[in-house]
C-alpha cells in the first residue's frame, strides 16, 4: 500500500491478530503522523510518483510473463519479454513532450530489459523452470506474489497480540538449495549502507542498532525498512516453502532495480542506449550469524525483536513525532505530502516564524 493510494487501515484498529503491510512500516519509520494521515486517517498525499513507477510496471508485467512462458533460452526468453514490451508499451499512455521523447523512454525500457537478460534473467528463468519441476503447488511467478509473515507483540496495553505483516516479491525460482524470492524496485538508493555492505558484522549491526537510540545521532528510516522488509520477505518465504514441500531449504531475499539511471550510457546521435543491472541480494546483511547458528535458518534476532516492537507501538496509535521531531523535521518534513494539513509541522512553522 502507498500513500498515494490512501486506503484506510482499518486492519489495525480491532483487537485480535491484526494486519499492516511493509510500506507502512517504512512510512511509520519515516514518521508517525504521515502514518496516521496515509493508513488510518486515509488521507492522500500530494506527492505523485505514478509516472515512474508506471513505467516499471510494462518492465515488470513483460518480465513475468515471459518467465511464465518457460523459455529458458536466451534468445527465446529475450524475444518473449521484448514481444511482449512491446505490446504493454503500443497500449501506454502516458503524455510525453514529444515523440522523441516517447522514442527515447522506450529505447531506455528495451535496454535495462537487456541489461537484465543478459545479467541475470536466463538464470532466473531456468531456476523458475527447476523450481516449478520441484512443487507443482502454488505460484511462482506474479508481478505482486503475496507473502506475509506473523509478528508476535511483547505484552502491552493494546488488546493485539500478534500482527500479520504483509509484503510481495515479483517471482520464486530455485539456486542450488536455496528459494529466493526477486522484488522489481525502481532503484537501490534507498538501502544506504545495506547496499554495499554484506556482512551484519560489519557496519549494519550498528548503524540499524543507533538508528533506534535517541543519542546516537543517526536517523536512517530507509535503511530499518529494508532490513524489515528483509526479515517479512524471508519469513515469508520460509512458510511458502513450508506450502511447497521444501522445509529443507534457505530462503534468500534480491532486489532488482528497474530505473537506475547511474550505469545509463546515452548516444544522442546514433539514438542508441545502453545499460548495466546491478542486483543486490539482502540476505547476507541481514542475517546475524548467531541467530543462523541456533536456528539453522536465515533469521536476525536484533531485527526481529524491534520489528516486533515498532509493530506493538504502531497497533498501540503511538503517532506523535515529538520524541524524533529534530531528526522528523529536517529529514522527512522537507518531502511530506501533509504539510498543508500536518499540526505538527504548522506549529513549527509558527513557532519559527514567530
Ligand atoms: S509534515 Fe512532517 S510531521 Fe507532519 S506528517 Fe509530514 S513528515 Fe510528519
């Protein structure tokens, strides 16, 4: 759920086992009252990052279905998801400047459906083929495949006592005795440190743990939702395999980045674009060796237990940005939606102005 979309999470407001889904946990991080006007007030933002994200989708829907075809040839895999570009793309109608522009937005689609074939997509298309021999059960390939995972609360005042939280990745295949799930993202930006780290040792441990102590001076929202997000994806995939039949495997967890522009090389003249695919697999900056050694699964203690308490002050309504306000105000306030509406930041401004 985005903001823009604003529906109303009604889910959360009845005692029980309740529900919320990854991207309100990461607007949460960002700040509890935009929490509170997207997913329980059911306020829409003014923000607007449809045009992108619309774009991503044809990338998205023409990879799946070509993996949902079963070519695992090069060419035959390249050719299904380009035919099929081609059409979501005939029936896209986004205005553009000029047909040059229009021209170019395709050419810019074509050559990152490339970069992906070429990096990583026969792979993935053959360890689809291998998963789907494996478990004839169940999905395999979305975009949006459904998973979620149950957080069980620490004892509070709120009468929830566990909290499903949902998320999706856009396909499952099989690498050796692991089931990774693969999520399209528009970039890796928001990762931080996560995306050139991969070891929990070394940087991540910290950096998430001071994240959360007032003193320590840091304040990364982007960086605790993707280790959240981490820990839901896996989880969830963990009970799919359960469904599938393969207990026995690890579960891993990839992003791929659909509109990175950095490794985007642009011929004006010729009218030619390339581009490179970096991938990132999440799994071994999340999972704490410790954890991995008691449970022999892709778990991180530390992460699971604050999600379990950012989840507890979410079902208990602990919306007020006052404890974070420096960190809020500088950091999420500049880019909100809500400020029209947001007492919070009208206050400030008052005061400021005063
Ligand atoms: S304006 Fe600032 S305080 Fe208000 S909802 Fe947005 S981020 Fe939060």
């Amino acid at each position: 759920m985005t903001e823009g979309d604003a529906e109303v999470d009604s889910r959360m407001r009845s005692p029980g086992t309740d529900s919320l889904d990854v991207d309100g946990l990461e607007t949460y991080l960002h700040c509890p009252r935009r929490y509170e006007f997207a997913h329980v007030d059911g306020l829409e933002g003014s923000d607007d990052g449809t045009t992108i994200d619309d774009r991503i989708a044809l990338l998205r829907t023409a990879i799946c279905d070509a993996l949902r075809r079963g070519e695992t040839g090069r060419e035959a895999f390249a050719d299904a998801a380009g035919e099929r570009l081609e059409a979501l793309w005939a029936d896209h109608d986004e205005r553009f400047h000029s047909r040059t522009q229009r021209r170019h937005e395709r050419r810019v689609l074509e050559a990152t459906l490339e970069a992906y074939v070429e990096t990583v997509g026969v792979d993935h298309a053959e360890g689809v083929e291998r998963l789907t021999a494996e478990s004839t059960d169940g999905e395999l390939v979305g975009p949006d495949l459904p998973l979620s995972s149950t957080v069980s609360l620490p004892a509070t005042e709120t009468d929830t006592e566990s909290v499903t939280i949902d998320a999706s990745v856009d396909y499952v295949y099989a690498d050796g005795r692991s089931i990774v799930g693969v999520q399209f993202v528009p970039t890796l930006r928001s990762l931080g440190l996560l995306r050139y780290r991969s070891d929990w040792e070394r940087g991540i441990a910290e950096r998430f743990t001071d994240h959360f102590d007032p003193d320590a001076g840091v304040f990364d929202p982007s960086f605790v939702a993707s280790l959240f997000e981490t820990a839901v994806v896996i989880d969830g995939l963990r009970t799919r395999c359960q469904q599938l039949g393969l207990e026995d495997r690890t579960c891993r967890y990839v992003q791929i980045p659909l509109a990175d522009r950095s490794g985007t090389a642009i011929n004006w003249v010729r009218e030619t674009v390339e581009t490179s695919l970096e991938t990132k697999d999440l799994t071994d900056g999340y999972i704490d060796h410790h954890t991995y050694g008691m449970t022999h699964e892709h778990r991180n203690r530390t992460v699971d237990d604050r999600l379990a308490d950012v989840v507890s002050e979410i079902a208990g309504d602990a919306f007020d940005p006052t404890d974070r306000w420096d960190d809020i105000s500088s950091d999420a306030c500049p880019d909100c939606g809500y400020t029209v509406c947001c007492q919070d930041y009208i206050a400030e401004e008052v005061r400021f102005d005063g």
